[in-house]
C-alpha cells in the first residue's frame, strides 16, 4: 500500500501565505542545543584525584591537574588502554595542526613524566615509544 494513497495536491498555494522567512527564524543565532559540541569537565573529577595519588610521587601530574583538568580526566579514564592513551599522549605532545602556544613549561613536564610511567608499565615494540635505560 502507497503512503500517498488518497493525497491530492494543492492547487491553492499563494506564496503571500507564507510566513517571511526573517519571521519565522527564531531571534537566537547561536546553533540548537543538540547541534552544539559538548564543553569538556573543566573541574578535577574525585576518580582522577584518587588515580593521580596512586602514581609515584614524582610522577603525580599536580600542575596537569590543576591548570589542565580536562587533560587530567581524559588520561585518567584512558590509562589502562595503552593504545588508546599512547596516541593521545602523542596528539598532546606533537603540534600536527601547526600555530598550537602548547603547554606551560610545569605542564610538559608533568606530560613527559607521565608519557615514561606509562611506557615503563605498558611495554610495547613500537620504537617510538620504547624509553631509553637511564
């Protein structure tokens, strides 16, 4: 069975009956809600606070989640995904897009210490990832 089954067309279509087109915008520009990109958690979550104090002291990322949380968060919730938290490492470390300031200097190295703790407690075969004996 047609869906169009019984529809006949309009022949009384006058384009004066219809609303103008500045009208019948809403007087908001901005995009609707579910077209808006989500903000990312700007505050330090309590499972990353507790992750960052099973870390060695030297390697607690402290300055990361104080200027940085969202970063903080993220690396929390991929830490035990070596794959996953390996490319994101490398998409916080390397400027593919070009013009990116980067990080204050205490943040790059709270970054780096992380990079070498999680490369000494995820081994792997990629060289790039391998870190030098000290």
């Amino acid at each position: 069975m047609s869906i169009y089954r019984g529809w006949k067309p309009h022949h009384d279509f006058r384009p004066e009956q219809m609303p103008d087109a500045a009208s019948a915008r809403p007087v908001d520009s901005s995009p609707p809600i579910h077209l808006r990109k989500a903000r990312p958690l700007e505050t330090l979550l309590p499972r990353t606070g507790a992750w960052i104090a099973t870390l060695p002291v030297d390697s607690q990322p402290l300055a990361l989640a104080k200027q940085f949380a969202r970063v903080a968060n993220h690396l929390c919730a991929i830490w035990h995904h070596p794959n996953e938290c390996r490319r994101y490492f490398d998409d916080l470390l390397i400027d593919r897009r070009g013009g990116r300031k980067g990080f204050p200097a205490d943040v790059m190295n709270d970054l780096l210490r992380l990079r070498r703790l999680h490369a000494e407690q995820h081994p792997t075969t990629d060289l790039a990832w391998q870190i030098p004996k000290r």
